[in-house]
C-alpha cells in the first residue's frame, strides 16, 4: 500500500472520549494537486468510521487551513459541513505566482488529512523515486524543497519536508511525486524495520535543470546501511579468563601441596630439607607414592593429626587460588574518538580487577591504585560496520601474578588460616609445622625429631638441613612463581555486537563481546554501556 503524507501542522491525534474516526483525501482531485495561475480546484475529504464499514459521519465540521506561504491562493472557506455521504468540500483557487505549500483538512477524533499543492505558470514536473532494500521494509521517499543532501544526514527524524510517499512491506518501489514546480530537490530514500527504526538512508541531489517544466524522471536512489553512530564513552565489564598454561605455574605448587599429591605438605618440607632416605621416589605426576610406611606419610600424620591443623585447609587454599587465577572481572573504560571523516580510534584503560573464591567471597581492586605502569592504551583501532564492532589488538601490564598473590592473601591465606603475619606466604608455612608433635617435641624440633628416629632409629641425628632451616627455601618455592614479570601481560583485541536499543541511530553499548589474546582462554568475554 502507498502512502501519501504532507507538511501540515503534524499529527492530529484522536482525544480521548470518542468513537475513532478518520479523514479521507478523495481523487479527484487526489493529494499532489497542480494548479495553474487563477484555476480553481475542489478539494474533497471523506470523514468516516475507522473500521472496516466506514461508514458516513454526516453534518460535522471539517476544518481546512493552508501551511507555507500560497503566494496569493486562496481557500473559498476554512471549513466546511460533511453531506450525507460524509464528504465534505472547499474550493481552492490559485494565486498568479509560483507556489507549493500544504492544505490540511482536520476534524473531531482523526488524523489530519493533507495536500500537497503546487500553482504555476508553466507544465507541472514528475519525479518517480526508484528505491530498494534487501528485506521487506517500509520504503519512504521525502522531498525537500529548501534543503540539500548535505543538510540531512541520517537521521531518526529529519525536518518536515515538502512531500512524503512511502510503500510498506516492500523490497522494492517506486514513489511518484507529481505536479511539482522545476526547481531544485533534494530526495531521500529511507529503508524502515517493523519497528520503525531506520535501517537504510541514501539522498539525491536534484538541480532545477534536470526536472524541466513537464519533464517526467526516475530517480534512483541508493540505500546504504544506516550505521549508528559509535562516538562516545563506554564503561566495559569484561570476564577474563586466562588459559591453564598461564597460571600453571603459580597453580601447580599448591595444588600439590593441597590434595594433588597424597603427602603434599609433608613431601615439599622433606625435599627442602633435602631427605632423601625412606622416602618412596617421585612418579611421573611430580607426587610420591603412597605407602603409608614412608617417611612422607609419617611425616603427614603428625602435620594432620589435629582437626584445625593448618596443613588441612591446604586443599581448600589450592582450590580458592585455582579460582583466583582462573577468572578476572575487569572494568574498564573505552573511548571511541574520530581518526579521520570515516575511521575511529579508541582509547581502553582499565580501572579494577575483581578475583573472588565463591559467588559470595571477592574483592575489587583499584589498578590505578595498584601502580601497574601501563593500564592506559590509546590509539587503538575501533571498526564498526553496523553490525559487529571491532577492537583491535592493544596491551596493558596488568599485574597478574602480583594481583594473585594479593587476592590470594585477602581472599583464602588469612581467611583460611588466622594468626598470619606479613609475609603470609613465610607466615603460612611456619603455621603448617608448627602443630606436629613427635617424641614429646612440637614444631621444627617434632618434625627434626622424626625423620631421625626413621632414617636413623634414634631421635637425634646430624640433617642436612634441619627442618628449621628448610622453612625459608620451602616458603620461597610457593612465593617465587608470583613475582611480578616484565613487559605486557594483557593482550586483547575484541569483537561484539552494538546495540541501538531505541533506534536513534547511537549505540547504547555492545553485546556478545568476545576477547581474544596470547594467555586467554576462548571464554573471555566483555560487554558495555554507554556513558
């Protein structure tokens, strides 16, 4: 179905408390009326029921009045009385100068009713707008007479213009504007979703000299992608999950000091204070047997034997550093700025890390706070095409390793285990001996105490390195792996969906983000808002 529209007062909406009814234009004369200097028209409308009878609103009183300047045309009157057929008719008469302006009937509970008028002296010009779009969609060719295409830009909204014809529902059209005066146009298509939200804008330039006096043109106009704009500032939450290999070795060590190996606590004491005797050899998981007559075992025992003993919350702390390491929620900001007329760049700095050990134990650091030297990338490559945007690959030094150990400590060390001191990890290992008892001796000297009495049958015997001694170099084997690295340690570059949730062509944020770097897993996920 066509649709004409013209440049009256605007919408005429129904009010509130009564039956809805409608305005009808009848041809003859039509809505794109021609009229030569001094000849008279009748302008008719038919007021009606807006269902599917349509029946007749006889006696009412429809209201017509003239928009833009007539250049001396005139209306026979400003309203007129509906007959028994609900037609209702006033005579226009044109003026003895060039013109185009609008005539709009209105009446009670209808939408206004519109002319497009033109009066001249000379033959009246056709322009035929020839569009199309790759969907069905609700084609619309607006005419403007006082504008040019470098005045319009795509737009949800754009000015009034002279003339509108759309055509719903269509992959195709072909809009006829008639009885125009030869002037210059500017003609644009739009391409409209269900929704009304535009999908699709091109413009036409038309000087006077290519619509002469009775000329008849089609005009092509060409759709492109309306692409909303991209501009702005966004606040990005981003999951990110760096791959097993890049936290294999800060995650490794604890793992087997918790439930990865058997005798995990005892068997990292034993290989700092370089025991080898009784002791069962190192299988191809990196772990000793488990023959519960090694020293390994023994040893286990007594660092074990009570209920709230350090060494048993090593499986839960190996378990809340694998949750820490594994997952991130970052905030961050991006800023997309112009590079040139048709390219963006951006801006990305990030502004917190979350780590946490359960849905309901995280926390959130400050990285300006944190001091790491590159949380800021500008001059990142932004691409947008309308339907995926594109962040290309920029780096930060995020601090992993120095983030972990932080979280791990406010998270699970001194959570899981009270009493700890700075440093927790040195503090931590000190608190795991300190328990074991063996004959009549507690700490180092139980342990010291034990692996004499196996190795040697006696309770005393010359170490290699006493246990006392080997708490230091078995502290600094769980700590080494988290010292701070040098260079880059976040790379991302990123893909996701923009939004335009309310179709005024400005993207409210992405969706369906998707992150992608050297130490990342695929599931690294981010999504935005604007600002």
């Amino acid at each position: 179905m066509m649709v004409a529209a013209g440049c009256g007062p605007g919408s005429n909406a129904p009010p509130d408390g009564g039956p809805p009814l409608a305005l009808e234009v009848l041809d003859p004369p039509g809505s794109q009326i021609g009229l030569h200097y001094g000849k008279t028209v009748d302008l008719r409308v038919r007021y009606h029921q807006d269902d599917a009878a349509a029946a007749p609103v006889a006696g009412a009183t429809v209201h017509f009045a003239i928009f833009n300047d007539p250049q001396g045309s005139t209306l026979s009157s400003d309203r007129a009385t509906t007959d028994v057929d609900g037609i209702a008719t006033v005579t226009l008469t044109g003026g003895q100068a060039e013109a185009q302006f609008n005539v709009a009937a209105t009446a009670v509970n209808a939408n206004e009713a519109d002319f497009d008028v033109s009066v001249s002296k000379f033959d009246f010009v056709e322009i035929d707008a020839s569009l199309a779009w790759s969907t069905p969609s609700t084609l619309r060719a607006l005419l403007y007479d006082d504008k040019a295409c470098a005045d319009l830009p795509p737009s949800p909204s754009l000015p009034p213009p002279s003339r509108a014809l759309s055509k719903t529902n269509a992959t195709s059209a072909t809009l006829q504007f008639v009885n125009l005066l030869s002037m210059p146009y500017a003609l644009v298509g739009r391409a409209e979703d269900d929704a009304g939200n535009l999908v699709g804008y091109g413009c036409v330039d038309i000087g006077a000299e290519l619509v002469p006096p009775g000329s008849v043109s089609t005009v092509p106009v060409p759709l492109s992608p309306a692409v909303p704009s991209a501009l702005g500032v966004y606040a990005l939450t981003s999951t990110l999950a760096p791959a097993p290999s890049a936290y294999a070795t800060v995650v490794d060590p604890w793992k087997q000091l918790g439930d990865g190996c058997p005798y995990g606590a005892a068997q990292a004491l034993l290989d700092a204070m370089d025991v080898t005797s009784h002791r069962d050899p190192v299988g191809t998981d990196g772990c000793r047997p488990t023959s519960m007559t090694s020293l390994d075992a023994q040893l286990q025992t007594i660092l074990t034997a009570a209920p709230t003993a350090p060494a048993n919350q090593l499986p839960a702390i190996a378990a809340d550093l694998l949750a820490i390491a594994s997952t991130a929620t970052v905030k961050s900001t991006l800023t997309v700025g112009t590079a040139s007329a048709s390219d963006y760049t951006a801006e990305h700095a990030l502004v917190s890390a979350e780590f946490a050990v359960s849905a309901m134990v995280g926390k959130t650091y400050d990285l300006v706070a944190f001091g790491e030297p590159v949380i800021d990338d500008k001059d990142v490559p932004f691409v947008d095409d309308g339907m995926i945007v594109t962040i290309g690959e920029h780096n930060f030094t995020l601090g992993w390793t120095s983030l972990w150990l932080q979280a791990f400590g406010d998270l699970s060390l001194t959570m899981r285990v009270s009493g700890l001191s700075p440093p927790l990890i040195p503090s931590l290992v000190a608190a795991i001996v300190a328990p074991a008892s063996h004959g009549g001796k507690m700490g180092c000297a139980g342990v010291d105490d034990l692996v004499c009495s196996v190795t040697t049958g006696s309770g005393s015997c010359a170490l290699t390195t006493p246990c006392a001694s080997a708490l230091a170099p078995m502290a600094a084997t769980l700590t080494a792996p988290f010292a701070a690295t040098s260079g880059y340690d976040l790379t991302l570059a990123g893909t996701a969906m923009p939004v335009d949730s309310d179709g005024d062509l400005i993207v409210d944020g992405f969706a369906g983000g998707l992150w992608t770097g050297a130490g990342l897993a695929a599931s690294s996920t981010f999504g935005g808002t604007r600002q």
